[in-house]
C-alpha cells in the first residue's frame, strides 16, 4: 500500500502511520514548514511527484460540475490518487467530498470522514439567480457563491 497523502497528516501525524510507504504532490510538499512536519515526510519512503494531465483534467472538470471549493494541492492530490490508483489520506472534508465524487478511496487520518456527497450550484450573490458564467445575466453583479444543491 502506498497512499497518496494530504498535508494534514505530515502536520498533525497524532498517530503511527500504518503505511510506510506513501505519495504526495509537490505542492505539499511546500505547505510543510515546521521542521516536525518536514522530519515526518523524511521518515517515510515518500515518492513526490505531480499527476498527469489526464487526470488533472477529469479533475478539474468534476470541480467545475459540482462547484467544489478546493486548492490547486486538493486537485494535484485527487488527480494523483487516480494516476496511481491508491487511496487518498485527508481530514480535508471538501477534498473527501471532491475524492467521493470521482469514485477515489480515501480515508480520514485524525477526524471522522464524510458520510454523503454534496453539490453546490453557482448563484448569484446579489439576486440569487443560477450562474453559469459572470456577470449575471439577470442584474449585472460580478459575484456568485455556492449554494448547497
């Protein structure tokens, strides 16, 4: 087993691993910054490496379906989790909700994972109205948020 891991668990390791072995992307890797974090990474067998462009792009393409609010390391981490087929390791609720949503294992390393899939719409901030696209085709204003679908 070689998990592809978030961050959080090179931060916040409270726990023995049960892996010896794991992957994460580069963009993690410049997330650590305490020396306790960055010696956790060094005590594994730790292969850093960005995903392919395949799988970046399904990503990219499930945030844009379902409007999830994720960072270019959550997108790099579920896109490398399809490239090497293993199971992703977050506390991350949005990340999970993202893995679940492209059929991607994954598992909790402190917390509780989620237990359902969400969507989000894009709505409007000023009127409400469903956007695909700003402004909004209804009143003009240039901002939208996410609404639980």
């Amino acid at each position: 087993m070689r998990p592809v891991i978030d961050a959080n668990v090179l931060m916040h390791g409270r726990r023995n691993y049960d892996f010896e072995k794991a992957s994460t992307v580069p963009q993690v890797m410049d997330e650590l910054e305490s020396d306790e974090s960055k010696l956790k990474a060094n005590t594994l067998d730790l292969d850093v490496r960005k995903p392919s462009e395949d799988s970046t792009e399904k990503v990219e393409e499930k945030i844009d379906e379902i409007f999830a609010r994720v960072s270019e390391a959550d997108k790099a981490l579920v896109a490398l989790a399809l490239d090497l087929d293993e199971k992703l390791i977050t506390d991350d609720k949005d990340l999970q909700n993202l893995a679940s949503h492209l059929e991607v294992e994954f598992e909790a390393f402190i917390g509780e994972e989620i237990d359902e899939e969400l969507e989000w719409r894009k709505v409007c901030s000023n009127c409400g109205k469903e956007v695909s696209t700003l402004p909004c085709p209804q009143c003009g204003f240039q901002e939208s948020r996410r609404k639980l679908d």
